[in-house]
C-alpha cells in the first residue's frame, strides 16, 4: 500500500498555505485512484466570514481538495523525477452536490477515481467523506499544462 506524507506532498503540489489543501496520502494505485485526508482546522482563514459563529467548510475548497488529489495522482501517473514545469487545472465541474456541511475538527477523506482519459484532459469522479458519510461529490475535468 502507498502512502505519502506532507513533506513528499509538497513535491508534487504547487500549493502553499493557505491553499493546500492535502495533508496525506493514504493510497494510490497510479492512473486509477487515490485516496487523500485533508484536516479541517478552525485556523483556516475561511472560517473568519464562513460563517462567524457557525464555521462551515466552503463547498469550493471540498471541490479543490478533491482537484489536488487528483493532480497528485496524475503527477504520480507520469513517473518523472519533477513536476516543477507542470502547472494542474480545473477545466470543468459537473454533477457537484454537497450533502452535509464539514466543520471544523471534521477530517475529510477524499477518494479520487480516474475514470476517463481523453487527449490531455482527465475526467475523474469525487467523493469527499467524513466518517465515513458522504459529504460532497463530483465529476470534474482536469488538465497538465508545461509552465
């Protein structure tokens, strides 16, 4: 079983705080799936106007996690020593529903299946979780660009 720490993370992901958005990698299998954690922390700079009072994890950001994995597991497909010239984008979001806020202290797992691969472009389908309920899911398109 495959599994990747912040520090490898960091490898792969351009992002940095505030918008990384993976803390671990529990598994891959590489152009297949991946299942990733993100923390949710009442630190989040979100939190301070989503929702004074009654923080509620921004749909968006469940969205981009699940995007993050999935450029991790396109980057880890590609077997290259560097993904520092490569440069991951949303092209499209399709079928989104969120089913249950996340909050604070939730940790959300985040389970990424390739299901398509069609010149350049990725389509995957999403689905956040905590213990184990679905949270939010999605079909979304992505694509590699070289900086």
């Amino acid at each position: 079983m495959n599994k990747m720490e912040i520090r490898e993370i960091l490898n792969y992901l351009p992002h940095r705080f505030p918008f990384l958005l993976i803390d671990r990698v529990l598994a891959w299998d590489p152009g297949r799936n991946i299942v990733a954690l993100k923390n949710v922390s009442i630190n989040e700079p979100y939190f301070q106007g989503h929702f004074p009072g009654n923080p509620v994890l921004p749909g968006v950001m469940i969205l981009e996690s699940l995007a993050q994995a999935a450029a991790i597991l396109s980057f880890l497909s590609l077997k290259r020593d560097s993904t520092q010239d490569l440069l991951y984008y949303f092209v499209g979001i399709d079928r989104a529903r969120f089913k249950k806020p996340v909050v604070p202290g939730d940790q959300l797992r985040l389970d990424v299946t390739k299901t398509r691969q069609v010149r350049g472009f990725s389509k995957f389908l999403g689905v956040a979780t905590v213990a184990e309920e679905v949270v939010a899911e999605a079909d979304f398109l992505c694509t590699i660009k070289e900086e």
